[in-house]
C-alpha cells in the first residue's frame, strides 16, 4: 500500500510542481500588471502545496530523502505529473485555458481528498482546497470576460480549449493505484470527479459564449512517466542549478 501511495503522491506533487513552474515563465511578462502579480501568486501557491505533497512523498519512500530532492534529482520519465500541466504556455489564452481546465479539476479532487482516512492527505488537501478555492473563481471569471469579450479574445480561448481539451480524459482515468487507495477510502475514484467537472466546466463556457468540445479522443501516459517533448525543456531549466551545483544552498 506504501509503494501506492507514494506513486499517487508523486502525481499530486508533480502535477502542481510543473505548473507552478510554467506559470513561473510568465512572471514579468505578464499581459497586465495585475495579471502578471496574479499568476505569480498562484505559482507560489502550487509550489507551496508540492512542498507539501513531495515531502510527505519523502516520507512515505523513507530512504532518508527530501522534497527537493525529488523536485530536483529525478530524470522526465520518473515524473508522474498530468499531461495537462507540461504543455507549453503559447499564448495568454493557452495558458489560462490550461489553467481553467486544471483548476477546475483540482477543486473537486481536494474537495474528495480532504475526507481521505490518511489524515496527512486530508490536511494537506484542506489547507490547499482555500487557495484552490480562489484559483478556479479567478480562472472560470477570465475565462468568460475573453470568451464573452472582442472577436479575437473569443476566437483565442476557443482554440484554446479545443487545443487543449484532448488531455483532459487522463484526469479521470483509474488504474491500480487509484483502485487500491479508493477502496481504502485514502483517495476518490477519480471516476467520481468526471461529472462535477463536466458541469462546472459546461457551465463557464455557456457564460463565456464558447462551445464545449465534442471530441473523446485523449492522450495519457504522464502519471507513468509517458510525458510529451515539453517536460524535457522544461526539467533542463527548473532542475538547473541543483544538476549543476548538487547539493547547493542559498
């Protein structure tokens, strides 16, 4: 059950960690003052919640190690964050329509995770549910100003969406991890999350005046280490120092 658990707190660690970093890469580039404050912000929040979720991963692994050793030190193949999160930040509509997508999703997973029997996972899960709170508000109320805002805001997050939305089924996708940690009430079955999601999601985008996806094809594989040529690039630049300087401190 340890070797379990581990996996899926390397996911929820990993997941959050490479966005956090993506939305890094906006930081003093950001479209507006206010939005590039805004975008660091919830960077740090997701950071702050990997600290948490890969040093409890630490551990559980219980070979001494620590969170940012596990930030930093592992290869793109042992990463197990979503799909999702590595794609690159392209244009402000990319990015928060990624973020929508995520947040929205990570909502009702802490919601779920926050009643788990690991009383470690439930507190994690509470203290991240407040910011996850103002993180999704924040994204869905974007999303409907450019949805529902000039032709080209529209036509940007449109494609945003669509472009995007292939990699949404591996967030409710369950394999023998999440099958294991269900029936012991540690995690919920992902299955569970698919239709508050689906309804949160149609919801915003009716307001925003864009058209929900029709398309059931998905990619997978980032929760096994089957990650996209983004996360390479990605890793070269976060892991950097750490490679370069092992076991460097400020």
């Amino acid at each position: 059950m340890n070797d379990h658990k581990l996996e899926y707190l390397l996911r929820l660690g990993d997941s959050t960690l490479v966005l956090g970093q993506r939305l890094s890469e906006w930081c003093g580039r950001g479209p507006a003052l206010e939005e590039d404050i805004a975008l660091t912000n919830v960077a740090l929040d997701l950071i702050g919640q990997t600290r948490l979720w890969l040093g409890y991963a630490a551990e559980v692994k219980g070979t001494g190690g620590t969170a940012d050793q596990l930030a930093f030190l592992r290869d793109a193949h042992q990463f197990r964050n979503l799909l999702l999160v590595e794609q690159r930040n392209g244009s402000y509509a990319d990015t928060l329509a990624r973020q929508f997508l995520f947040d929205s999703w990570h909502y009702f997973l802490l919601e779920g995770l926050q009643r788990s029997t690991d009383a470690r996972i439930a507190e994690i899960a509470a203290k991240s549910l407040k910011e996850v709170t103002y993180h999704v508000r924040r994204s869905s109320d974007l999303v409907v100003r450019l949805g529902d805002g000039t032709e080209e805001s529209h036509r940007r997050m449109q494609d945003a969406i669509d472009d995007l939305w292939m990699y949404t089924g591996e967030l409710f996708e369950a394999d023998e991890v999440e099958a294991a940690l269900a029936l012991d009430g540690i995690v919920p079955d992902p299955a569970t999350l698919a239709a508050p999601w689906r309804q949160h999601v149609a919801e915003v985008l009716e307001a925003a005046t864009l058209r929900l996806p029709s398309g059931t094809w998905s990619q997978s594989g980032g929760r096994h280490g089957r990650h996209t040529e983004h996360l390479g690039y990605l890793l070269a630049e976060m892991q950097f120092l750490q490679r370069a300087h092992p076991g460097a401190q400020w």
